[in-house]
C-alpha cells in the first residue's frame, strides 16, 4: 500500500538559524511589526510503500535518522497524508 | 617519496587537481580514486578533496556518505590509517559519522573565500607536528557551509582530548569555539574547512599550507615508489 508522506526537517531549537534571523529582521520593512521565532527549515514530500501506517511512518523515520535530516543539528517530524 | 596519498573523486569534486599537486610537491605519490571504486588502492593516506560532491543537494556531504568508496574509507580509518577530510571533505566526513560534529551555513549567509588566520592548537597531532605549539599559519576558506557545530557535551570530550587541531584567530563563520579543524577522538582522522593545498607554493602568497600536509605526510612510511 502507497503512503504519502511529509517530513519537516528543522534546525533544532537553540541552534542559531541565520536566515530565520535574517527573514525575521526584514519582516518589519513590510509593515509587519512584533514577529519573532521565526526559524526557517525543509519540507520532504514522499510516498513509500508499506504495509500498515505505522509501518510507514517507522520506514520514514528511518530515513531520516540515516539520511533525510542530520541529528547533530537537525529535527524532523513526519506527518502521514 | 614521502607516502602514497589515495585522493577520492566523487561527482563535484573540484579540488583534486590542486590537493595532487600540492601533495606531490611535497614529495607524496597521488592516485585519484573515483567514488564508484568500493576498495582503496595500496595507499598510506587518503585525503577528501574539496567541491560540491553529488551537488550538495540536501545537505553538503549528505548523498556523498553514501558513495561505494566510504565503506573503504571508514575500513581505512577504523584500522588506524590517515585520513583528511579538506572543506566539502571535512563535510562528508561529519556526515559520515568519522568526524564529530556538522557544518552549518555561515552565520553571516554569506559565501566567503579569503585569507584567515589559524593557531595551531595541538601540534602533537600528526597534521600539525610539523608546527610550533601556537603557531599561526595563513591559509585561504573558501565556502558557504562552515559554520563547526556539535552539542556541548561533546564539545568538552574534545577538548578536553585535544582534538582540535585548529582555531581561527578571528572566527569568520560562527563556528562553535572557533574550530576550523578538528580529529575524530582517535586523532588519526582530521578535518578542516581551510584549504592547505591552496598554500603550499611561493606565488599562492602563503605556504603555510606545506605544514599541515606536509606533517600528514610525514606519518606515512618512506617507500620508493615505482614511476608509472
């Protein structure tokens, strides 16, 4: 059975994210006054195949611990569709 | 002859050609070895270039861990063998899990490609023996992903095991502890994001460059090496 699924890989909190700052700092040159936290990351949009939903999502988490996001500095989290 | 050096080539490697002939003015025998190759020929020390391996895409060095040539390159370590990892090669390395740490974007977003200056904070490793303890040496980086980062528990077993090899004198990236190159705990393989071999001749305006690969050199075994 075919799964789809998305992975957001973001920076992990109190790991400095340059362009967040950097978005969060021209935002208010747009009229957007008293914005903060903004952190920038990745988006993964994949389909596999696997027998079960749960089988899905530890397949996906799989690939992320090996490949899809670096745990040293990066967060992920998978949303089946 | 002063040792035989594998360089592996992946798609995007574009520091090959400098890192030989740095090497080989040094006095070391060079064998470029393409990715795809799953064993390393009869070298003494392997080095990973710099450049863009497989593009870099999703992460710089993501895609290139997993090419047929790191199995070799891990056996090489693990049995205690040479290995330098030079900016996308430092790269790889830490995604491979052969280096502590990961390199993050420059904390400025900017490309930066410039002279820095370096102190060599441990010359009791083999790729700065050839260095006075402090001593500062000038040799050009040149990326965008640079930044050394690892957790901070981490980063007191390294130095409180004198891993790091390298500092800058004025951190131009945001690195943590303004490492610009460090060893894995074993100390036999080390990664910078400066480019030594881009400083190794007169006209290059530095060859400080020569005591970092030169005193990785001087771990290899004298051999003489056939002329092919």
């Amino acid at each position: 059975m075919n799964f789809g699924a998305v992975v957001d890989v973001m920076l992990k909190p109190g790991i400095a994210d340059p362009q967040g700052q950097t978005v969060e700092r021209a935002l208010p040159a747009l009229g957007y006054a008293g914005v903060e936290g903004v952190r920038v990351g990745k988006r993964i949009e994949l389909t596999v195949d696997a027998g079960t939903p749960e089988e899905a999502r530890e397949l996906v988490a799989e690939m992320c611990n090996r490949f899809l996001a670096n745990p040293v500095i990066e967060s992920y989290n998978v949303t089946l569709l | 002859m002063s040792g035989s050096v594998g360089i592996v080539v992946f798609p995007g490697s574009n520091c090959e050609r400098d890192c030989r002939r740095a090497l080989e003015s040094l006095g070391a025998h060079t064998t470029y070895v393409w990715h795809q190759e799953t064993s390393l020929p009869d070298v003494d020390i392997v080095v990973l270039p710099g450049g863009f391996a497989h593009g870099d895409y999703l992460r710089t060095g993501a895609i290139a861990r997993f090419s047929p040539v790191m199995g070799a390159v891990r056996d090489h370590a693990n049995a205690g063998g040479i290995v330098m990892g030079i900016c996308n090669g430092f790269q790889v390395l830490c995604e491979a899990g052969l280096l502590p740490g990961a390199l993050r974007k420059n904390s400025g977003l900017k490309f930066i490609c410039r002279w820095v200056d370096l102190r060599v904070d441990n010359n009791q490793s083999p790729f700065a023996a050839r260095a006075d303890a402090g001593q500062r040496l000038r040799i050009p980086i040149n990326h965008f992903e640079g930044s050394w980062y690892c957790d901070p528990g981490e980063l007191q077993r390294i130095r409180a095991n004198d891993q790091v090899v390298l500092r800058y004198t004025a951190n131009p990236n945001g690195a943590l502890d303004d490492v610009a190159g460090v060893t894995n705990e074993r100390g036999n393989v080390f990664g910078l994001m400066p480019h030594p071999e881009r400083a190794c001749e007169p006209s290059s305006g530095s060859q400080d460059g020569a005591v970092i690969l030169g005193s990785m050199l001087d771990t290899a075994p004298a051999r003489e090496h056939a002329h092919l």
